[in-house]
C-alpha cells in the first residue's frame, strides 16, 4: 500500500440504500417496529434541533445493540462449543454402558462354570475322578478364572464410577447448554428492540433529513481519518508480518459492505465479523467476539501499533476495527454505516492486539 492514498471514503450514501441496509439488518433479526416494548421517546419539533437529537439517540441505540449483539456472538460459540462437549459425553456414556454389559455378562458366564463345577469337597473330587491330572487342570483354570472375575468385578465398579461422574458432566452441560440458550434469545430480543426503536426515530424524519443524517456521518468518518485533508495518509509503516499485510488486504477489500448483526462476511459484516473474516483470509481462525479476540494475541501500546493489528474499543471492549497505519483502523461501524476507514481516536481504545 502506498504511503498516501487519494480517498474517495465510502458513506455518502442515498437514503434509499441507508433505509435497506437497515432494513436488511432488522429484517434478518425478524424486528416488527409496531411490536417492539423498547419505546423511542419523541424528538424535539425544532428541525435541526430533532435531526441531531434522534441522531444521538440512534447512536445509543446502535452501540447497545452492537454490546448485545457482541454477546449473542459469544453466547453462539459457547452453545456450539457446550453442544459438541454433550454430544461427546453422551457418545461416551452410551460406549460405557455398552463395555459394562460385556463385562457383566462376562461374569454370568464364569459364575455359570463355577457353578457347575461346584458341589464335591475338592479332595474327594481328586480321588474320585477317573482322570486326576485333568482335574487338576480344570481346577487351576477354575482358580484362574475366579481370579479374573474378582478382577472383573472390581473393573465394573470402577466403570460404573467413571459413567457415573460422566452422566453428573452431561447433566451439567446440558443445563449450561440451556442456560446459554436462554441467553442467546435475550440478546437476539434486545438486538431486536434497539433496532426496532432506532426504526422508529429515523421514521419520524423526512427523507431529506435522514439523507443528511446518513450523509453526515460518512463525511464526519472521512475527516476524522482523513484529519481534515482530501488525502488518506496511511504512512509507511510495514505490517507486523505477512499474515498480519494479508488480513488487512481482506479487510480493506471489503470497504463499501453493508454492517448486519451476527455476520462474518462474505458480504456483509459486524465488527468483530469483520476481523474474523479477514484473518481467515490469511489462515488465522480468531475468537468470534471482540472480547475474545481482545486476548487473541499479544498486547501492545497504541504507540506501538502496526498495521494489521486488533484494536479494542470502550472500556468493555464491545468494538473492534483493524489498525491501518497512520492513525487510521478500518473497521464495520454500525447499520446503515459500511465498512470504512476511521481515525483510531474516534472512540475511547481499551487495547492493541497483534496476533
């Protein structure tokens, strides 16, 4: 990449794409806006007072979807994550029970001998059977025998133990697993009231107001990484390494995607979605949340940032972007917002991570 880059930065959208973007989100959500218990409180009647008003409230509204979202992400790995440990543990379970039956019926089967072999004093037996040395066989293997099925009963005692531990560990996945569940839906429920009530207040705006509205905020995001120039200085920094120059290359190819909850790409994004897609691009599987991949790599100063590096945004690291050099991440900011360049001091930064 060049040291500067002429930028003609994405965001000046119409107003007819900005209201599908948000449409598409809240549809793949299944918000109805009549239906939502998240009520949007009216804006003030001043025009330009109301514009910025709904535009901060829509601001709110979008960053507590994005931690709600942030947290179904999470809730979804650890339910895929708990589900495969069930499954695991029932498979055992079902193998355990299975060797326990064998080993029982092994000892049927040596009871049954002994049985039959049982009755005469063992001295009489010798003196009465016609063939002593074959009885002394038989009785040596009938020795044997018990010994093994003293070692057998012991064997399925301890089986049974072990399958007893494994059904409390199924047990207890499985409440988790339901635990996790639940808090899946709760996210999914908030992600649907905020956007359902951020609808609603972009609703009560003309179209020529929420044009401006989608408007600004792309120009606002292109002077802020631009510092108020026409020219995108991303300096001449190299990437921590090649992976790290590819990750940012899938990163930067994707400018221009739409921002929708829960997605990892190809064509559409969140903010962690975003750094997950990218880094697969170069062969590295991150964490799917922007809290996990917070710990996803090595910590490093700000000062120290390389292009290619995760940053951590907010205090409870609900947001990420990718460091692009110059002061500059890209990253997927909010609906109706696409993937774009911005400056790394446009929110508070919790951390710096180079994988």
């Amino acid at each position: 990449m060049t040291a500067h880059l002429r930028a003609h930065l994405p965001g000046a959208h119409t107003i007819a794409r900005a209201l599908v973007l948000t449409a598409a989100a809240t549809t793949a959500l299944g918000v109805t806006v009549g239906g939502s218990a998240y009520g949007a409180p009216a804006a003030p009647a001043d025009p330009a007072l109301r514009t910025a008003d709904v535009q901060a409230r829509v601001d709110r509204l979008y960053d507590e979807a994005e931690q709600s979202s942030e947290r179904a992400d999470a809730a979804q790995a650890q339910q895929q994550r708990l589900q495969a440990e069930a499954d695991a543990l029932q498979d055992q379970l079902a193998r355990g029970q299975d060797e326990i039956n064998r080993l029982t019926a092994d000892l049927a089967l040596t009871a049954a001998a002994q049985y039959r072999a049982g009755g005469l004093d063992p001295g009489v037996r010798l003196m009465l059977d016609s063939d002593p040395a074959g009885y002394l066989t038989r009785a040596r293997a009938l020795d044997q025998a018990a010994a093994r099925q003293s070692d057998t009963l012991r064997e399925v005692a301890d089986r049974r133990r072990r399958l007893d531990q494994r059904r409390a560990e199924a047990t207890a996945k499985l409440a988790a697993l339901e635990e996790v569940r639940r808090s899946l839906a709760d996210s999914k429920e908030q992600i649907r009231q905020r956007l359902a009530a951020a609808q609603k207040l972009l609703g009560g705006l003309s179209a020529g107001e929420r044009a401006r509205l989608v408007a600004d905020d792309a120009r606002a995001a292109e002077l802020r990484a631009t510092r108020g120039t026409d020219r995108l200085d991303l300096g001449d920094q190299p990437p921590s390494s090649d992976r790290a120059a590819a990750a940012l290359a899938a990163a930067i190819s994707r400018i221009g995607s739409p921002y929708v909850y829960g997605s990892t790409g190809p064509d559409a994004f969140d903010c962690s979605g975003l750094m997950y897609w990218s880094w697969r691009q170069a062969g590295v599987t991150l964490p799917r949340t922007s809290q996990a991949q917070a710990f996803a790599g090595r910590r490093v100063s700000l000062s120290e940032a390389r292009p290619g590096d995760l940053v951590i945004f907010f205090k409870d690291m609900h947001h990420v972007g990718m460091y692009a050099g110059g002061g500059v991440v890209v990253h997927a900011p909010h609906p109706g917002a696409p993937v774009r360049f911005e400056s790394v001091s446009a929110m508070p930064v919790s951390g710096v991570v180079r994988v």
